[in-house]
C-alpha cells in the first residue's frame, strides 16, 4: 500500500482518508527521488508496480516482514 502524506507544522498529514485501525504503526521512507524522474521513469516504475502487484496477485509474493528483517540482518 502506497500513501501520499505532507509535513505540516511538524504533523504528517494525509491527503485522503486513511483505513487503517487505530494504532497502526507505519514506516515511513522519504521519497526525495520522485521529483527527479521524468515521464519515462514514472511510466516504467508503474509498469514495474503492475507486474508486482501481479505476481502478488498469483502467490509468487515474499513475505515484506521477512523481507525487511534480512535486509536490517545484513552488515553495512
């Protein structure tokens, strides 16, 4: 799940309504790269979220709790 937030007064702010459960604890990644795509990019990364979304789709997915904990398992 992707959601779209901006900084204000220090206060994270949604732009739409979020469901999620009170409680819920998200992790955040700043997302400085966005800007300096151009169409293309922007036209291949969705593609790419597509095809994702699509193996996901099919089973052919990786558990992202385990996912995240081998990368934070793995020395710099």
């Amino acid at each position: 799940m992707a959601l779209k937030a901006v900084v204000r007064d220090g206060h994270i702010h949604f732009d739409e309504p979020v469901d999620l459960p009170d409680g819920t604890v998200l992790q955040l990644v700043l997302d400085d790269e966005a800007e300096a795509m151009d169409a293309e990019e922007f036209a291949r990364l969705d593609a790419a979220l597509v095809r994702a979304a699509t193996a996901l789709d099919a089973g052919q997915g990786v558990d992202g709790e385990a996912l995240l904990a081998r990368l934070r398992a793995k020395p710099t």
